[in-house]
C-alpha cells in the first residue's frame, strides 16, 4: 500500500496561524475537562468525602484493571445549560474489569444527591446504547435521588425507557451488574432492581421506592433508613441484594468477581506489528483550520492517523471532494471517506459505492467529516444533486458494518446527514474544538430569514422597516453563532465528546476494538437508489 507523502511547511502560514489558534481552543477544553471532575462543587464534595465515601471518579479508577484505559463519553454533557451541571451528573465510559471490556455508568452523588437531571437521563440513554450496540456488560455505580424532581415532566414518561433497556440487554445476555453505594430513590432504585446482579454496601445503601418521610405522609407508618431499605434488610430479608459488601472496597472487589464470571469474549485488539504513521500527530494543530470556511487537504490528516501513513486509495481522480480509500489504524483494516471540499454529485456517488465495496467485504467505516453541505445552484440542481446525495444516504442509513465519525471540522447541512452525523447511527462519534454544527452557517441562515421576510412584505404590498429588519437579522445571526459551538453541541449529547486532534489515532484504535468485538457483518441489503 502507497504511503502519503505529506507537503506542509511547518514554518510557514496558514500552519503557524492553525497551530497557535487549535492550541489556544486544546487550552480551553483542558480547562472544561478539569471543570467536568468537580461534581457538585467544594460544599458537596466535602460532606461526601466527610461521610467516607469514594468520588464517582474513584470508583471507576478502583474497578478498573490496573492499566486499563477509560474511554469516556460526553465527559461536557450539559456544560453552559440551565439546571446542569457539567457532566450531566453521571461519569460514564468503556474500560476493562476483570479483562472484560465493559461500560461503566456512575451517578455523581455530589450533584443534586445524584438525581437524573434532563441532560443527564439523555447520557444515560446514550451509555446504554452503546451496551446495546457493542454488547458491553453493564457496571452502574449507583448512589442517585431518581428524577430531578423539579423537571420531573421532562423525565418522567422517556425516562421508563432506561429500566426497559436494562432487562432487554439481559435478554439478549448481556449482562449488568448494580452496586449500590448509598441512597438510592424511587427511579434510582430500579437501576439496580432491574439489573441481573446486585452489589449492596453495609451501612450505606438504602434502596426504597419511598423514603420515610413519604411512607409517612402515605401510610402514616414511621420507619427509619436502614430498617426501610439498608443493605442487611434487602441481603437477608427482601432478597433484592444478592451480595452484601463489608465496605467500598469490598463491593467493588465482589464487582470484579462478578464479572470474571461472563463469558470471556475475545479482546479485538490486534496482535503486534502495528506500524505507526510516518508523520507526528502533533502537526494535525497546524493542519486544520479554526475558521471552517479554510478548507484544508484532509490526506494530510489520513495521513497522521493511519498505520505507516499507508492509504490505498479509491477513484482518487474521480468525485475528488470526497476522499475514500482503504487503510489500517492500529492493525484494524477501515474504509476512510473523508470531505475534501463541498459534496458534488460525483463525489456522493463514489460514497455511495465505497459503502457497498465496504459492506461487501466486513470492513468498518470511518467518517472524517468537514463539510459545508451539498453543492447548492441550478446547474447542480440539473446534475441531480439531491437524488446523488440521496444515493450516499441511502448507503449510509442501511450499511451495517461498525461505523466511527470523527468531525475535524464545519458539519452543515445534508452534508452532516450523509457523513453519518448522529442520526446515522455511527458506533461513536468524537469530534476537534475546531468543529462547528448547524444547518447552515449564521450569516447565510440569517440572511435567508431577511430574504423571505422581505418577499412576503412584497407579496403583501408592505413596505418593511428597515431598522427592525437590521436588529432581527443581527439577533438571529449571533443565536445561531452561539448555537453553532462544540460545546453547544456536545452539552446535548450530539456528539460523545469534544478531544484533543493528537488522541484522534488511540480514540479511534479503542473505539474500533470496542466496535469489532462482534464479527463484523456487512450488508449488500440497501434502499432502492436514485439512478
Ligand atoms: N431532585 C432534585 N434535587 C434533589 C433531589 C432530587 N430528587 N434529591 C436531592 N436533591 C438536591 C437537594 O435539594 C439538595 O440541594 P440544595 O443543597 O441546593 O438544597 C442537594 O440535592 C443535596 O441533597 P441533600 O438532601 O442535602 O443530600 P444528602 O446526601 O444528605 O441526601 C438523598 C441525599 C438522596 C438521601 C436526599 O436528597 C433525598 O432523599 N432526596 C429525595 C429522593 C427522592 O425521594 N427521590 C424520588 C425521585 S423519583
């Protein structure tokens, strides 16, 4: 396989401009990340630690095989949104226990006493999809008030799909594993009572549908804690615990046993030999460009994140905006497609075949996207740009071989959608501190509003106010700026994480081992397509 042969000066511009700005935007996600391990702030962190209790955080960092690695998802869920806080209150992410890759979800007791706030329940669903998805053995560490009361309608009804989701997964033997750490309330209490096995801490858990003082105002009954639903009553009495742990330590030790217990599925990982890519990941700062509307050659980035820089690629003269080719990243053959340029007619097309070829043969896909959209004008429009755009989401909706996005860029438009955005389904999905996401751009967007405001004053004979339609347009404009941001984005979950363009390669090795654990079956099964 031919290897890239890269061609950027590092001393000249747009390098040195690109460089300085991506690690200005790196500086700021450190400071987010570092913000995402503070829980519920100093006063709540404090009585946690006061009471003798590990942090979520530390709880994974025990149940964790030594040296094992912790991919976390959407660790800024939340971030910058009314009534959350950054992590959306639950710390999740794919590590191996007892040498079994396994999801592992733990609420933040420190927030809201561990309550399911609106962002946090849509983490939830997105940590149990990737159970789901990838058959991961489930791990909850469990200490939560249930809902967020106050927001109980934005939670109550969606929020049933959870508990469903656990006994499905276990139907379909994929097992999950409850330890509860402390309280653990009504909503809270069906995490673990749904789960096939059940870890209770003496002296900490409390497990009820309602707590005394709403036992209280129901029956008039008085009754305490521990008597009501502490780990000895459920481990002796009610049979709702089927281990009853000494301390933390203990429950997280009895976790791991659990575990080794599964069925070992093979690690995916390769065995030995992987080359690494010619090039130093650390140039990709300089190669993309923090204002999207730079485009960047994008061989230049294959080229920092496949093995020995090597890329077989495909129709490289034909539909050139798209680059599509087949590679190796960490001794993982993929099919790369990836924008160099707007979406053409041609280049959706040769999409749409790569998929198949892919398909055809088992091989998983990876998205670089960096994407203004589709070509947009009459000639397009004659060439067929929506039935060849068509055709490439048509081949991304049905294919079934694994799929990873990484957005090292703008994502806009139909061009998100054929690129497997968060829509398709891709089994992860990461993306740069450089991305933007929208339907269109803000200044397009609010000029579009300005034009069909004036034409329908027009129709209507009206003269319009100029004035207004200046403020409107400049309000418009800065809304849809604000809502074009990464951190935008990743606060609702759109993506599973914002990470640092030099971790691309590894993120990618661990979600594609992750991805292939299962054998990878392709489809030759897809929607009529356009011709
Ligand atoms: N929804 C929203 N906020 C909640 C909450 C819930 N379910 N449970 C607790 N909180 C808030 C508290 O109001 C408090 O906020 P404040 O500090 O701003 O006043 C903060 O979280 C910490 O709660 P606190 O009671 O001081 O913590 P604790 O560690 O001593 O006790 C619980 C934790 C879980 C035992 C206790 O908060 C509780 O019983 N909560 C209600 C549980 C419940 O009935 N849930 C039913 C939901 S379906």
């Amino acid at each position: 396989m031919r290897t890239i042969k890269s061609n950027i000066n590092t001393k000249g511009e747009p390098y040195v401009s690109n460089y300085r700005d991506m690690s200005e935007a790196i500086q700021k996600l450190r400071i987010e990340l570092a913000r995402s391990t503070l829980g519920g702030g100093e006063k709540y962190v404090n009585r946690h630690l006061s009471r003798g209790r590990l942090l979520p955080r530390e709880r994974i960092e025990m149940l964790l095989d030594d040296g094992s690695y912790f991919l976390e998802i959407a660790p800024l869920a939340g971030i910058g949104m009314q009534n959350e806080f950054v992590g959306a209150g639950v710390v999740g992410g794919i590590g191996l226990v007892s040498g079994r890759e396994c999801l592992v979800v733990a609420n933040e007791a420190t927030v809201k006493g561990g309550a399911v706030s609106e962002i946090g329940q849509l983490k939830h669903r997105r940590l149990a999809d990737i159970s789901a998805q990838n058959r991961l053995p489930a791990i909850s560490l469990v200490e939560s008030a249930g809902a967020d009361l106050p927001v109980q309608s934005k939670i109550f009804v969606p929020g049933g799909r959870g508990f469903r989701e656990i006994t499905r997964r276990s139907r379909e033997r994929i097992p999950s594993v409850s330890v509860v750490f402390g309280n653990s309330t009504a909503g809270g209490a069906y995490t673990p009572g749904m789960s096939d096995y059940i870890v209770m801490v003496k002296g900490q858990a409390k497990v009820f549908l309602g707590g005394p003082p709403l036992v209280k105002m129901a029956t008039g009954e008085v009754v305490d804690e521990e008597s009501l639903g502490g780990a000895e009553m459920h481990s002796r009495v009610s049979g709702l615990s089927d281990y009853l742990a000494d301390d933390e330590l203990d429950a997280i030790r009895m976790a791991r046993d659990i575990v080794s217990h599964f069925d070992r599925e093979p690690l995916a990982w390769p065995a030995t030999g992987v080359e690494t890519p010619m090039y130093p990941s650390g140039e990709l700062l300089g190669i993309a460009s923090a204002d999207i509307r730079v485009p960047f050659e994008v061989r230049e980035v294959i080229a920092r994140l496949v093995d020995g820089s090597r890329f077989d690629e495909f129709k490289a003269r034909y539909g050139t905006t798209l680059v599509t080719g087949f590679a190796y990243i960490h001794g993982f053959q993929v099919g790369i497609l990836a924008n160099n340029g707007v979406l053409l007619s041609e280049s959706a097309g040769k999409g749409a075949q790569f998929i198949q070829l892919c398909n055809q043969q088992n091989i998983p896909l990876v998205f670089l996207q960096n994407i203004t959209g589709f070509m947009v004008g009459r000639a397009y429009e004659e060439q067929g740009i929506i039935r060849n755009g068509a055709k490439l989401i048509n081949a991304v909706s049905n294919s079934t071989v694994p799929a990873i996005t990484i957005m090292i860029g703008g994502s806009y438009g139909a061009g998100n959608y054929a690129m497997c955005g968060r829509a398709y389904e891709p089994r992860f999905l990461f993306t740069w501190p450089n991305h933007r996401i929208a339907v269109m751009g803000p200044q397009q967007l609010s000029g579009v509003m300005d034009i069909i405001k004036r034409d329908a004053a027009a129709k209507e004979g009206k003269p319009v106010n100029e004035a207004e339609l200046i403020t409107a347009r400049q309000a418009l404009e800065s809304q849809i700026e604000l809502e074009s941001d990464c951190y935008f984005a990743t606060a609702r979950l759109w993506d599973d994480g914002i990470i640092d363009p030099r971790d691309t390669r590894t993120v990618l090795g661990i979600s594609l081992a992750i991805s292939c654990r299962q054998p990878v079956r392709g489809t030759m099964e897809f929607g009529v397509f356009r011709h």
